[in-house]
C-alpha cells in the first residue's frame, strides 16, 4: 500500500509500478531505455486492447437473469433446464446484425437475441434473434449476404443497392425482408420485443421418444417499436439508446422479463408436413401447433465489466446438452460450425475458461495448452487410457439419434406440398400487420430503396419482389419510387 493509504499501482503482474507519470529515460531530456518494462507493458496493452470485432452481430449489450420452468415438459425432454420448478442462471446479449461497433442501435435491422444458460450439465446456448425467421435457408450464402448487409470493396461505404441486388436474387428472403421493413425492424428497445430460437431443434425424454421444437420468449412489457422517422431522430440523439435502456431499467429495479414458449411437433410428423419444418425462412402456424407456455425468463443483474462479460462473451448453438439436439435446419447445421470457431479467432482456443464463458459444470476434457490456458487438462492428456482419465457416457444421449439417408448431393431442399417462398410473407401483408402496419411497410421500403446508390436497373427487380409478395403491395412499392407499369 502506498503512504496516502490508496492502493499502489502494480504491473499486470502484480510487482509495484516505478511511476504513473514518467518514462525511464537518459535523463531528463535524453532518449528513452527500453529497459522500461513498465512503460514497455502499457503500451503494448494498449495496443491489443480491443479483440477483432464480431463479423456479425458487433454491436450489443446484455445482462443475467434466470429461466424459471413452471409447467411440466418432463414427456418431451429430458433436459434439466426444461424440469418444473428449475431456476437456471443465464446471460443474454442482444445486437444488431450488420452494423459495426459504433453504429446505432436504432438501425434498421434484425436484433441477435443470444442466450447461455448455465446449467449443471453444462452450457447451454441458445443462439436466436427478434425474428422467428432468417434470409437464407443454406449456410452456403451466408458470407455472401453479410457482405451485402456490410460496406463496398471499392468505396468502404455502406449501399443499399447491393442489399436489393442480393435481396432480389434469393426469393427465400421475402419473408424476413417483409419483417424488417416493417416497425419490427426498428424496436423501441430490447425490453420491448420478442426474442426466437428461430431454428428447429429436437428434443427427447427419458425414454427416447423424439419431438421437434420452435422456442419463443414473449415480452411481458408489450412490443413498442419506433417509427422510421423515430429510429433516424435517435440516431443523433443516443446511438446507444437501447443498451442505456436496459441498463437503466436493470438499475431501478424494473426487470424485463419474457414469458417462454415452445412450439411441439411430434418426430414423425415432419417428413409429410405441408412445409418443409426445417426451413429456417418460415414460420410453423400457431394453428397446426399452438405454443405451449413452460416459464418466464427474467433478466436482473447488469453485468460489472462490459469487455469481460458482454464483448467476449461466446454463444454457441453446438452447446447442446442431454435431451436437446440438432435438426436437419442447414442453416443451424452451418452454425454449429461456424460460431465456435470464430470465437477461437476472435478470442482464442481457450475462450471456454473465461469466467462469462466457463461453466458451472466440471470440465474433465482432453484439450490441452493453447493460448490463455489457465485450467489445463491433468495427464492422462489422452483416450483410451488406462490411468483414470476420464470416459465418454453414450448413455446419457440416447434418443439424440435419428435415421437419415439419401444420395449426396448439393440441392434445395426436396419442395413440400405447401412450400412457397412468397406465400407466408404474403400472408403476413393480407392476415397480420393492420393498415398503418402496412402504409409504415411501404414507406419504410420506398426510403431504403431511394438511397441515391439504387441504381435505375435495381428498381424495378425491388417493385417485382415485392409484387411477387402481393400485388397491392408491389404496386404501392411502385408509385413511390416512380416505377411505370403492372
């Protein structure tokens, strides 16, 4: 301790800090040594401070909270999470999906809605968004519309042309495009929306019996969205309008909280469903399988350290634990890949044994070394052994597996008897959104698609998609953005 009685500083490994304010040198005015190991230290800190940025999803925020089961889903999982009366501690981080750190939260723009549950048998991540549906059905275009959605090889800037140029050209987007260009796209806050697992997954129960699965988390504060208008004024007013929400509503005790639902197929009645249940660009109608409602999610604690909790927090929908499985969703196929390894980019191999990241459960794995292992697997460092190491219980996912078959090959998915790319996006113009809905959704499209970078040639592809989607639609699409002809 120094003599004023306030802590004395320390090097980063703890040894007591020669000075504050003054660099070794040769003295006063000569050059300085690099012997300063202290000085040495701070900027070479310095200069690693920020982790690469999240390719998607760069900006955001989050908190804890607790998912409380309070209905028995005991017949279609087994999952300890999902058991009647479980409490599991949890975190969430929502963001917005194309724009880089220092954008707006007010963007036009799908929110991430990420979840990691810590559970005693491990984590449990559950990657989704605001949206129950995506762009794309097939990993294989992801990069692709990133780079539509992020900024030009040529001039660096953001263009709304090459949004409409990959839009247009991949008619599975109809339904999420219609989505975000609706007040959807622009939400009041992340207290105020819905959040999805948005792909399907599989869930067994003790006795292996298989159900396929859409979760939903309802907002219990209503959903409130800002109008166009409202989204660009807060854009000069506060571009972290909806992380100071949060933070703000944590602080003074009103806790968001979300009621959970989940939608359940039985196993066999995929292969014959009027749609392809797999398809992560539609929805499953609440008719053919109403939500059943199984808990409430409450978010209540602000995390204490932002770049230690929240920027390197690592959700993975790979972390599955017994009772939850994959689907066949291409989409979430490609994810299971795709997000634990650019953690392993962004943060490193070892990212798991970060505190945010690092589970309740005990770890006994055969990974070993690697940058910022600071927990290291104890020998036998190899399998099979005979020394004691640890072994694998198949036992404890049996009813994970299922019978697949058929040639390889690189197609669409094989068409149901339903299956459209404009028909629920068309429904959701004629059945759900009301009249001012719908006059917001045409206003909203004619702005975006009225960025001078829209070339003449890109316009009248936009005015086909969306009379492609419903004709009244299209045509109202047109006279906005000047477009003869039916």
């Amino acid at each position: 301790m120094s003599t004023s009685g306030t802590p004395t500083t320390t090097t980063d490994a703890g040894i007591a800090a020669p000075s504050d304010e003054h660099s070794q040198s040769i003295g006063p005015n000569g050059p300085l040594l690099l012997q300063d190991h202290y000085l040495i230290q701070k900027m070479a800190h310095f200069n690693r401070e920020r982790v690469p940025e999240r390719v998607v999803h760069a900006k955001g925020g989050g908190a804890y909270g607790t998912l409380e089961i309070t209905e028995d889903v005991g017949q279609y999982t087994k999952a300890k999470l999902f058991q009647k009366g479980a409490q599991t501690k949890s975190l969430v981080r929502f963001s917005t999906v194309a724009g880089e750190l220092g954008s707006p939260d007010s963007n036009r723009d799908p929110r991430g809605f990420a979840m990691k549950f810590y559970t005693e048998d491990g984590n449990y991540d559950l990657v989704g968004n605001n949206t129950p549906i995506f762009f794309i059905r097939d990993p294989q275009k992801f990069s692709d519309f990133i780079h539509s959605q992020k900024r030009r090889a040529d001039t660096n800037l953001r263009d709304n042309n090459m949004q409409w140029d990959f839009w247009t050209g991949s008619p599975e987007s109809a339904h999420q495009v219609s989505l975000l260009m609706t007040d959807r796209g622009t939400p009041s806050s992340w207290r105020h929306m819905n959040g999805y697992g948005s792909h399907t997954f599989l869930w067994y129960n003790a006795a292996g019996e298989k159900f396929w699965v859409k979760y939903h988390f309802k907002t219990d504060q209503g959903i409130k969205n800002f109008t166009d208008a409202e989204a660009d004024e807060w854009k000069g007013k506060d571009s972290d309008v909806h992380m100071r929400d949060l933070q703000d509503a944590i602080r003074r005790g009103d806790n968001p909280s979300w009621t959970v639902q989940v939608q359940v197929m039985p196993f066999e009645e995929a292969a014959d469903y009027r749609f392809n249940p797999f398809d992560l660009t539609k929805v499953w109608p609440h008719g053919d399988y109403p939500p059943i409602t199984i808990g409430k999610w409450t978010l209540h604690t602000n995390p204490e350290n932002y770049f230690a909790e929240i920027e390197q927090a690592a959700f993975e929908p790979a972390n599955l634990v017994p009772g939850i499985g994959a689907s066949p969703d291409k989409m979430l196929q490609g994810r299971l890949f795709s997000y634990p390894d650019t953690h392993r980019y962004r943060i490193g191999p070892n990212y798991l044994q970060l505190p945010v990241n690092s589970p309740i459960a005990e770890v006994h794995s055969y990974n070993k070394d690697g940058a910022m292992a600071y927990r290291n697997s104890p020998d036998p460092v190899y399998a099979p052994n005979t020394m004691g190491g640890p072994v694998a219980d198949p036992e404890l996912w049996k009813g994970d597996s299922y019978e697949v078959a058929g040639e390889i090959v690189r197609s669409a998915y094989i068409l149901h008897k339903d299956d459209d790319d404009y028909g629920q996006p068309r429904a959701l113009w004629e059945k759900v959104l009301s009249d001012t809905d719908r006059e917001h959704m045409v206003t909203n499209i004619v702005g975006h698609a009225s960025s001078p970078e829209v070339t003449a040639e890109m316009k009248p592809r936009v005015v086909e998609y969306w009379r492609n989607v419903h004709k009244d639609l299209g045509d109202r699409v047109a006279k906005g953005l000047g477009i003869n002809g039916s």
